[in-house]
DNA sequence: CTGTGTGCAAACACTTTGCAGGTGT
DNA sequence: ACACCTGCAAAGTGTTTGCACACAG
C-alpha cells in the first residue's frame, strides 16, 4: 500500500513531509531515527514538523516508536499496516539498530488478581547476526 | 540489608546521597522517579549530584531503570540485590505507577540464527489492582 | 593525603508551544 | 473557503559537563 493510500484511509491530509516519512519507514529494514529519517527525506523539513508529523502517524497507529533506555527513539510502520501480530523489539548493542521481529509475537503474561492488561512491550537487547559476523 | 553495606559490598564509597537513594528505593514498593526520590530525602541535593549517583547506582547494579514512553523515568532495587530472577515491569495507564513484578519472571524468546541475546526487558501496561476498585 | 563526590552555573539535546502564513481538500 | 499543516522563534524539560571545593577512605 503506499503512502498515500494509507493516508487516505486515515482521513489524513496527504502531506509530503508524512508521506516521506511513511515511505522511509515503510522501505527500511529496521527502525529508524528522527534524524535518519530527516537524512533520507529530500526536501529539508524543520524539527518542529517532523515532531508534529510523528505525532499524528503515531495516534492514528500508522507508525510506531519504539524507545531504548531513553536514549534512541526510533520510528517503524505500526501493526495496524504491517498486519501483524504485536511483536518483540531487537536492539543491537553493537551498531544500535532497532529491529521488529516480526516473527517473534509478545508473550502473554499472567498478571496477580485485579490487574488488567492492555499492551506488552518486549524489548531484547544483544547482538545482531551481521555485528557477530564480524566479530 | 543496608544501604551502607551494598556499598561496601561494591566498594563505593558510602556518601549521604547514595545511601540516601538506596534507603528509599528499597523502602518503597514501587518504582519511583528522581523528583519522587528527591522528595522523599531529608538533605535537599542538587539534581546533578542525583543523576551522578544514580548513573552510578545503575552501572553498579544496585538499582535499574525503567522508562515509559520516554516519560517516566523510575528506579527500583537491582536483581542483584533483591536475588530474584529478572522479572517484567508494570505500568499503570490510571495511577502512572511503575512495579516490578518480581512474581513475572521474563519469558525468553528464541532469536533467528545468528542473533544472540543478553537482556530481555518485558514492559506490561494496564490498570492496577487499586485503580480498578475505583471504577 | 588523594581520589572521588558534591554543588553551582552553564551547556546540551530533544521536544513542545505560539503565531503568522501557506497548503490540501 | 476553511481547516489544518508548516516553518520559525522561543520556551521547556531532562540530563550532562566543567570547575572549584569538600569529604571519605
């Protein structure tokens, strides 16, 4: 689907700055930063717009951030797009990709009487097959 | 055990505001923020004295980190020092409150080839038990 | 005594807000 | 035409750094 079907389908403007970001994001491999995003777009947007431009990808569940010790905030396509299940994150303590495993879904956990559960957040940290490669 | 042994134990020197965070931390049975610590201390230190001790606390692993959203910031007691199993947090949609589960001990999830894993951190968002009496 | 912790001021990075003007539908 | 998106400037927040002094071991 591209990037301005989906926004159609949300009943969002068809902007260019949230089409380059789905577009970028959509075309990646892994989970990317702000600023990776900013690079790879074409037309130079402000912060300020990029910041608004998430914000609204994210509340309408078109792309996801994924946060590792507060520090990287990196962007993906979101469950809703992909459909898929809600899977586990992968970030590399070498290169400090982030990745969705999309093949690996969250497990379920019991939780003690009266707590309720509404989403689970997996994040596993190690190194990844091309960092260990080059080990 | 005290905080003026775990610091021993580390071979840390042992100064007001490291045992300070220490005691409240281990005294209390959530996870709390640096504001929520600082409150809760009788000598009134300066923010970057506690963001030394805890990056210290936290390398040591006498305490660890647990981030929402990139939001809330919370510290509660190490495995290392509570003996338990590495367990999944809690956080409270209603009350923003962070738990340690220690009863959920992590799940462990079998990576593709090639990746290899060394810390998973399970994060589980909901209602607590409280909150949902109040309904 | 010596290395390390502390407090203060200032820098920093990331993110948000207000406002005027431009753009999509 | 109108709502909403954009860019700029500025403020806000959480965190880090440099430096002089104080303190623990």
């Amino acid at each position: 689907m591209k990037a301005a079907e989906i926004l159609n389908q949300y009943k969002l403007k068809r902007t260019s700055c949230r089409e380059g970001i789905i577009d970028v994001v959509k075309s990646s491999n892994q989970a990317l930063s702000e600023n990776q995003i900013r690079e790879r777009l074409a037309g130079n947007y402000d912060r300020t717009t990029f910041y608004r431009s998430f914000k609204t990808l994210v509340e309408h569940k078109i792309i996801h951030k994924i946060i590792v010790d507060n520090q990287f905030v990196k962007y993906a396509l979101d469950n809703t797009i992909t459909k898929k299940d809600n899977h586990a994150h992968f970030y590399c303590n070498e290169c400090q990709t982030v990745k969705c495993m999309d093949a690996i879904p969250v497990k379920q956990y019991h939780l003690p009487d009266g707590y309720s559960d509404e989403e689970t957040e997996v994040l596993i940290k190690g190194t990844c097959a091309s960092c260990k490669e080059q080990e």
